[in-house]
C-alpha cells in the first residue's frame, strides 16, 4: 500500500473523529440549554404566581383601607 493512501486514510479518519467530537460537544450544549430554558421557565411561574398573590394581598389591603375610610367620613 503507497504512503499516500495511508496518509489519506488517517487524514480521513481524524476528520471524522474531530466531526465526531464537534458534534458531541455540540449536542451536550444543546442540552445544557434546554436544561437551563427549562429551569428558567419553572422559575418564571414561580415568579408569576408569586407576583399573583401580592397583587391580591394588595388589591385586598386597598378595598380594606377604601372601606375604612368610607366609614370614617360617614
């Protein structure tokens, strides 16, 4: 077998193992984000209902201090 295709063949093969790796790496990101979109949509709602109960703390104390003061200027 010439030198050449020897040569060829590992050139060949050390661009698939580098595809290989690049790939490897490129679909362990592609993870990696998914897991952090994921997290941060779980975090989103948690905010979101978190937001939902303070407004309804504060609309509460809002119709709490109207009726109050209706009362006192009757």
């Amino acid at each position: 077998m010439p030198l050449g295709a020897d040569c060829a063949r590992y050139t060949t093969l050390s661009l698939l193992r580098r595809a290989r790796m690049h790939i490897q790496k490129l679909e362990d990101q592609e993870q990696r984000a998914r897991q952090l979109k994921e997290r941060l949509r779980s975090k989103q709602q948690s905010l979101q209902r978190q937001l939902e109960q303070l407004r309804g703390l504060a609309g509460a104390a809002e119709r709490e201090r109207l009726r109050a003061d209706s009362l006192d200027s009757s």
